[in-house]
C-alpha cells in the first residue's frame, strides 16, 4: 500500500499517489499520522496515575499481628514493635471469614505470599487465606471459603473514605502507610490475625 490511504464511507480503501485534488485530500490520512496518534494513546494510557512508588531501606518485619477488635495491625521484629497501623477491615467485621462474599477479614495464621506493584488500591501484600483450616471449614458448610485477601492501600471512591470498614474483607491502610509496610514486609512473612 501507498504512503496514503483513502478513508471512505464505504469498504474500499485505495492506495494513490500524492496528486489529489482537494476534495479526496481533504479525507486522507497518512499512515504515519495514525501510528503517531496510536503511540500517543497507547503511551498516554500506560502512564501511571501517581507518583510510582521508590523503595526505601527500612528495618525488616519478622511477624505482622493484626487485632481486628482494636483496628490495628503492627510489624514487629521478634518482640520488638517496630510500626504500628490503625486499619479499615471488611464491611462485615465481627467474626471470622466463612464463605467467599461474607465482607469478613479472616482470623487465623497465614503469611505474605505473594506482591502485587500494580494494585487497584495502589500497593498490595496477599495474605495465604484460605488456609486448610479454612478450607475444611468452608468445605464442612458446602461454601466456597474466599480467597485474594490482602494488604493494601486506601479506598479509591469517596464514599468509602468515610468509613470505617469498607473492604470486601481485606486490611486497608492509607497508600502512605502501605509503602512503609511494602518495605518493611517480604515475602514468607507469617501474618496472625485475632479477632
């Protein structure tokens, strides 16, 4: 195909040379012009929606403990508290996690097990839920117990930043407080929440 296309109404497309007259001109568009308007969308849309996240040395966490009770989750290093965060929880709170949808944060022994840079809540840690426990638990009851529980950062939508717990049963902290824990928290860290 030519260095020009036509752009018509109907299915044909023909390839001309550069003599046109003003009317077939005016409805032409060359090929690089749409690959340059393509590249544009494309990169406007592979940009990030904030500032991209910069890790920083920070003391390691052995143990994350999460209180469900008092809304507080802390990174310690053996019996060292090292950081201490208030939290947002599911919206059903009170509890322990059953089935999948039930808006509960599971209790239990777990760990970090997986990272995700690229989270819809900016950052996120993945807690090992369901555990056998969990799993024999759901199975007894003929539910399907959950599963993709997480750390992560703030709610996106307004309406859910006035309340207190508005997860569909994760362990929200502000973007903030998610870099520090990013940082503070690898992989194979056990994560013991209590009710």
């Amino acid at each position: 195909m030519g260095e020009r296309t036509l752009l018509a109404d109907s299915d044909e497309f023909l390839a001309r040379d550069d003599s046109r007259d003003g009317a077939d001109a005016a409805r032409l568009w060359t090929r690089r012009n749409a690959l340059a308007l393509t590249a544009g969308f494309l990169a406007a849309g592979a940009l990030p929606a904030r500032a991209a996240y910069a890790p920083v040395a920070a003391p390691r966490a052995s143990v994350v403990v999460v209180s469900k009770r008092n809304r507080v989750l802390e990174l310690r290093s053996g019996e060292q508290l090292l950081k201490r965060y208030r939290v947002h929880l599911g919206f059903q709170p009170v509890g322990r996690k059953v089935m999948s949808g039930d808006g509960r944060t599971p209790e239990g022994q777990y760990f970090i097990d997986r990272r995700n840079p690229r989270s819809d809540f900016y950052l996120s840690l993945g807690i090992s839920y369901p555990n056998v426990v969990d799993v024999a638990r759901a199975r007894a009851l003929g539910v399907s117990p959950g599963g993709d529980i997480m750390i992560h950062g703030g709610p996106r939508r307004a309406a859910d930043r006035k309340k207190d717990d508005w997860t569909a049963g994760c362990i929200a902290v502000s973007d903030a407080e998610i870099e520090e824990i990013w940082s503070m928290v690898p992989t194979g860290t056990p994560v013991v929440i209590f009710a």
